[in-house]
C-alpha cells in the first residue's frame, strides 16, 4: 500500500511540475525577475496570509515565479515526543505568480517532498498538537525508522469585475504518506483540502471591505499491523490529553484493529476591512471556523469511536508603510481555539443475515482542549530601489497556551502550558554586477510555565476501581520541552546569480542550534544543516 501510494505522489507531482511550467512567462519590460526578491514581494503585500483571494488582484508586482530543490539534516536529542534526533528530507517546490491580464491574476504551487527519521515511535497523527487525541505506542523500545512523503498542489485566481469588485478563489490539496517500519507498524494516509471563495468592494478610495467562505476537510486514516515476532504483545495508550487513557492491545477489538479514519470537516468565514492612504495600507481580518468529525467511517455497520466539535476564530493584521527608501511592515495574528471530544458507548451485535449491526446508547465527554496564541512581527527593508532591499532587520515575539482536561470517568487529568518567545532577525544583500552575495541571521529565546498534571476524581472512588493509563516518561518529556528556557540561533549563507533579465539562479546554506537551559531538557542540543538550489524565472 505504502508504496503504490508513494508512485501515485511521484506521478502526479511530475504532471504537475509539467503544467505549471509549461505557462507561459510573459515579458514584462518595466522590471527583470531577477532584481526582485520573492519572500519580500510577498512581505510587501498586505494580504498574503488572507483567506480571501479576490485581494490578490491588487497585488503589484510583475510575474515571478520560481523553482526549487532543499534538503535538511537534523541531529540531536532536544526533541517532542514525536520527534526524531536523526532525521533528513529533501522537498522539491514550485511556485508561481502570473498576470494574466488586467483583470485577472493567477497563482499556483506544487510541492513533492519526504522526511525519514530514526528512532521513532510515539504518535501514529501527522501533527498530533491539534488532534482531538492521540494513539502512542507504550514501549519505547519498539522505535524505529518512520518515513513521511507528502506532495501538495494549489491553485489561486483573482478576477476583477470592474474597479471596486473582485473576486477570487482558492484550492489547495495535499496528500501525506506517514509510516513506521517496526512493529507495531503504522500507516497514516492523510488527505487534506482546502476551499474559499471571495469577494471585495472598494467603498470609496480609502476603505475596502471583503467577505469570503472557507471549507476544510482533512482525513487521516491509520491502520496497524505486525510483520514480525506475531507471539509479541503490543501495546497502545489511547490518550485523550496529557498520555492519559487506557492502555489498547493491539489484536483486540478497538482503535488499533482496524483501519478507520480520523475524519474532520470544517466550515467558516472571514471579514476584511482594508484601509489605505498615500503610502500606507492596513489589512485587517477576522475568522470564525465551525469543526466537527468523528474517528470512524460513520456507517451503520462499523463502529465510530468518537465524535468531536471545536469552534476557533483568528484575527490577522498587517499594517505597510512605503517610503521612497524605506518600507515598514508590521504583521500580528491572534487565534483561540476550543476543542469537545466525545466518546460513544455502543453495542455491536449481528442480524440473521450476518450483518453486522452497531446500536449506540450515548456518549461521554473524554477530552477538552482549549488553544490560545498571539504573534506579532515588525521588518523593516531598506535599499536602493523597491525590488529588492540591501538590507532588512525585525524583531519578532509571540505567546502561546494550550489547556488540556482527560476524563475516564470518575478520573480526570488538567494540564496547562504557556510559553513566549521573543527574536531578533537581520539580513544584509551585497550587489556585485550579475551576482548578489546574501548573509542572515536569527536568534530566538523562548520560555514557558504551567502545571504538567493536577489529577483528580469528579466522585469518591472505590478501591477497586480501575485507573487510568498514564504514559510519564512521555508526559515529562513534552512538557518540559515546551516550558524549557531554551536559546535557537541561526545563520543562512546565499549567491545568486543573474542568467539574463528573466532569470537566475541561486543557492543557500543555513545552520541552526537550539539547546535547553533548565529542566530535564537541560543542556540537550538540536542542530539543523541545510541546503537549497533553484531558479527564478
């Protein structure tokens, strides 16, 4: 299975590859490609980051577009639970912006990459921090390698219908591989889409208002097996928040016997309100997202498991201030996220013609999760001319909680963790005819707080009843790693070469090291070296 997935990745990542660079670059004799910078272009465009793509119709700039190959070595033990402290990848990406015409302006990217890590085990979800829980294998003595390949395409049209309406839409797709090859193997086969139409209306020359939809719909579906010693017992802790749960057997009936889906579907919308003066442009939006899903195929002859609801909203702003020489951009993004799981109580049982049938009898409130965060950015860019700056230097900081309550009723866990985090970041462009030598830097401190666990009983309990799982080396280990007072530092080395006015092509080297100061984290290191090639066109 795995690996006819991974062929069906290889294939539609090359005939994607093929129909976005078979569109046609179009000459554009006010500026050459190879004098812009892609990152600041995106920067410089107050609605980047929106849900609303018919704002794209005001972006500025000429077609750009580009090509690229990266790879990645990571090492060390300061890592979450899910992690691997030896892992590469390597990504091969494109993406593009195109004029198409007046009205109209395209974007598109495609995306092929694979992440292989040793001695893994931990969670089966592909970014378990946002699951309504999590399965995690119990012994860790059963790591091994895990493998994770991905390939993602998007497509994005603005269209405007005239001076103060446009419209837009947005499709991105992607599908991940995600699998163990040790018992008790794993696979996860994830599929993720995302939808949103648009609209704008310029109100008068100041203040434009926009509107758009969003739909999600993302699946992760897991299956177990064993290839080996099949005497050997595996396994499994169901974790509904802070590794507490009750512990599976792998071979019995439940969440590990067979394959289902963790399925979940959202529906949503979000407000803009852009307002703009000679050199200046304030992008506001706001964001309300409806969940709901369920852990099982949801038919009437095979069990659904769970059922969850959560209910999220965001706030994104970015505020640009353009001078001759001088840009200021100042970005913040807000989000609070609460989240309900649920779980059924059922009979299953077969009717005279050997079908299987589940009756349920109701459900109980398993898991609470409650997610909370601000970040906030300002970048300055300096240099001769608006395409690309010969210097540019920001300060960053962010703040971050996640609440979390399990319930095994009479039995509960709360957990609590913030953490804030605050950087510096500069980079300085040196010009030498057709070349650009490029240098940047990072460094980042961050720290947390919190309770790990406070457990407790909703009732008196009898000395006979049973207690719920708890995984500690794994809920230490997390939670330490998110309140640790730890230093990260970085340093990127890049060239770039001009070929002609439409195109060039350059390369990078970036290194980065974090290490812990405090708790058991305390003096453990993650190091990072990477690499990366393309082309601009």
């Amino acid at each position: 299975m795995y690996l006819r997935n991974t062929r069906n990745l290889r294939m539609a990542m090359a005939t994607g590859i093929i129909l976005l660079v078979a569109i046609p670059v179009r000459a554009d004799n006010n500026h050459a490609v190879a004098d812009m910078d892609y990152d600041e272009t995106i920067l410089k465009f107050y609605a980047s980051q929106s849900e609303n793509v018919s704002f794209l119709t005001e972006m500025k700039c000429s077609n750009l577009s580009y090509l690229e190959m990266n790879g990645h070595i990571r090492k060390g033990d300061m890592v979450n639970y899910y992690q691997s402290d030896d892992s590469r990848d390597f990504e091969i990406r494109t993406e593009s912006y195109y004029r198409f015409n007046e009205r109209l302006i395209l974007s598109g990217a495609i995306s092929y990459g694979m992440d292989k890590g040793n001695n893994m085990s931990g969670s089966v979800f592909i970014n378990p921090e946002y699951t309504p829980f999590d399965i995690v294998e119990v012994d860790k003595s059963n790591a091994g390698v895990k493998r994770r390949e991905w390939y993602s395409l998007s497509g994005k049209a603005g269209y405007s219908l005239n001076s103060r309406i446009s419209l837009g839409a947005s499709l991105e797709y992607a599908v991940e591989n995600y699998a163990k090859f040790k018992d008790l193997r794993h696979q996860n086969s994830m599929m993720d889409l995302n939808l949103s139409l648009g609209g704008k209306y310029k109100i008068t020359d100041n203040v434009t208002l926009g509107s758009a939809y969003v739909y999600r719909r993302n699946i992760q579906r897991v299956s177990f097996n064993v290839y080996g010693n099949t005497d050997r017992q595996y396994t499994s802790l169901i974790s509904f928040g802070g590794f507490y749960g009750r512990s599976e057997l792998f071979g019995e009936s439940g969440y590990t016997s067979n394959a289902l889906p963790l399925f979940t579907q959202t529906n949503g919308g979000a407000l803009q309100l852009l307002w703009e003066t000679t050199g200046m442009k304030w992008f506001n939006e706001f964001g309300y997202y409806k969940d709901n899903g369920q852990f099982g195929t949801g038919s009437s002859t095979s069990i659904t498991y769970s059922n969850h609801n959560s209910t999220g909203l965001e706030y994104k702003s970015k505020l640009i201030i353009e001078k001759p020489r001088i840009s200021h951009v100042l970005e913040l993004n807000v989000f609070s996220k609460s989240l309900e799981n649920n779980e059924n109580s059922y009979k299953e049982s077969t009717d005279a013609n050997g079908v299987s049938q589940i009756v349920y009898y109701g459900s109980n409130k398993v898991g609470e999760k409650e997610w909370k965060g601000a970040d906030v950015t300002y970048s300055i860019l300096s240099g001769k001319g608006i395409r690309r700056s010969e210097w540019s230097a920001g300060i960053d900081a962010g703040y971050y909680s996640r609440l979390v309550k399990a319930s095994q009723y009479p039995f509960y866990r709360k957990q609590d963790i913030n953490t804030v985090h605050a950087g510096l970041f500069a980079r300085k462009n040196w010009f030498k005819k057709k070349n650009i030598y490029t240098i940047s830097i990072r460094g980042r401190y961050s720290t947390g707080w919190g309770n790990m666990n406070e457990d407790g009983t909703y009732t008196v309990v009898s000395e006979n009843q049973k207690v719920p799982v708890s995984l500690d080396n794994l809920l230490v280990q997390e939670y330490d790693y998110n309140i640790a007072s730890q230093v990260k530092s970085c340093v990127s080395l890049g060239y770039e070469r001009g070929i002609s006015e439409k195109l060039s092509l350059y390369s990078s080297v970036d290194f980065s090291f974090l290490t812990a100061l405090n708790t058991s984290m305390k003096g453990k290191k993650h190091f990072v070296c990477g690499l990366s090639a393309g082309v601009k066109f």
